[in-house]
C-alpha cells in the first residue's frame, strides 16, 4: 500500500512539473527543425556511460536537421540507469550540450553519470539524496548529469550557468554537473 501510495505521488509531481513546465516538452526529430543555414558543420557528440562502459560517438545534427536515427542511439545510451527505460531526449539539451563543450574547446568524451531517470529509479534516488527533487527534468529527458575527464568541474560549471540557457547545478563531492533544459537557475 505504501509503495503504491509513493508511486502515485511521484507520478502525481512528476506530472504537475510537465504541466506547469514554462517549456515544450522533448519533441522528436521529425517535428524539429532548427532554423539556420544548410552549410552549418555537422553537431556531433561523444558519450560515454559510466554505470555500463557503452561509448557512442554520433552526428546529432546536420545544418538544422535533427537526425532521427542518431537521436533514438543517445535516447539508448542516456537510458535510464537502473531498469534500461528509455525516453526521448530534447535536442534542445543536446545542442545546450553541444554549444557548451565547443565554450570548453573540450572534444573528448561527455561521462554521463545520468540522463533519463524513470519515476520509480528517481524517487527511489531521492529516498537517498535531498539533492534529487521528485519533479527533476530527468523524468523528461531534458537533463543531463556529466563530467569531462581532464576538465576543471568547477569551471565547466561556470560556463554551463554563463550560458544561461537552462538549469546548471555543480555536484563538487561528485565532481559533474547537470545542465538541463528547464527554467534558468543555479545551484
């Protein structure tokens, strides 16, 4: 009964963030297309997730073309860390992402430490930790939690909140960062 009960509250916060969110939700590739020029270099990003040793290396975007293909491989490896779900990530945190390593002149791999997180693998974080709200934008697929192997944190952190293209937080005891695609804000 009481994990019932937790279950329906997560979802029950989890969902008024989605409605009150001042943000779209992640949309698919099809539906996006960024305006800009068709010359515009190639977007690509490399990951590497650190709970089962998966590397990708991938070109996310072509002139303002998502591409579909490329976007369902990074849904693959953001997946959640626990139970393997997965969930559409919004491109707009992969070219935050993408704008923030070329900021850095960082061309290594991204370490994730945590991409998507369904209900249950985030409450059950947050059981553990004050520092997961119960309404993260993990549940959506609009953070990222990461650190760059040879890269200050510290700093990294100062350029991702300079950007102000969403929420930044520093984890110094863990050494990463999450940007995500919500409201500007720090921490």
């Amino acid at each position: 009964m009481l994990m019932r009960t937790l279950k329906a509250f997560v979802l029950a916060v989890a969902l008024s963030a989605v409605v009150t969110s001042p943000q779209a939700p992640a949309q698919t590739a099809a539906a996006r297309r960024i305006p800009g020029p068709a010359n515009e270099p190639e977007r690509v990003l490399s990951f590497y997730n650190i709970h089962n040793g998966e590397h990708l290396k991938v070109v996310y975007r072509r002139g303002g073309d998502y591409l579909p293909d490329a976007l369902d491989r990074i849904k693959h490896i953001l997946r959640d860390p626990l139970n393997g779900e997965e969930h559409a990530v919004d491109p707009a945190l992969l070219d935050f992402l993408y704008d923030l390593l070329q900021e850095a002149k960082y061309q290594g791999e991204v370490h994730v430490v945590c991409g998507y997180r369904c209900f249950e693998t985030n409450a059950a974080l947050h059981k553990r930790s004050a520092d997961v709200v119960l309404g993260s934008q993990h549940l959506q697929g609009r953070a990222l939690d990461f650190s760059l192997p040879g890269f200050d944190t510290k700093r990294l952190y100062d350029l991702a909140r300079s950007m102000k293209r969403g929420g930044t937080g520093y984890y110094r005891n863990s050494n990463f960062i999450q940007i995500d695609t919500g409201r500007v804000r720090s921490w």
